[in-house]
C-alpha cells in the first residue's frame, strides 16, 4: 500500500497492486483495474517510485522469511 495526496491535502492509502495506470493531465490521474480514478498531489514519477519502494519492502520481507 502508498500513502497519497488528495489534491485538497487529504492523504489516503492506495493498494499499488490495483494501479492499471497513471497519467499526467496535467494533475495526475490513477486509474484502478476496478475501474476507479484517483486524482493525486503527487507526481507520475513520485507515484512510480513510492510503488518501486513498496515493492523492493516487500521482497526484502520475502527474502528474509525464507
């Protein structure tokens, strides 16, 4: 999960393993396989890298459970 920022400064947690993708409209949008939309504070390459770190923490975990 991420932590984001609505455009009125509210933060909210996002499951990354829904993003279907992310647009610069120039607000950046989210779009979910569920087929809802996210309107965020944070730029594309912020949202890209806040899923890298997620993903990188999660198979670190992995790594050190086995």
């Amino acid at each position: 999960m991420i932590r984001l920022t609505k455009l009125n400064g509210t933060s909210f947690v996002l499951n990354c393993e829904l993003i279907e993708t992310v647009e610069s409209t120039p607000d950046t949008v989210i779009s979910t396989i569920n087929g809802k939309k996210y309107v965020v504070d944070e730029s594309v390459d912020e949202v890209i890298a806040k899923v890298i770190q997620y993903r990188g923490n999660i198979s670190r975990i992995r790594e050190s459970s086995t």
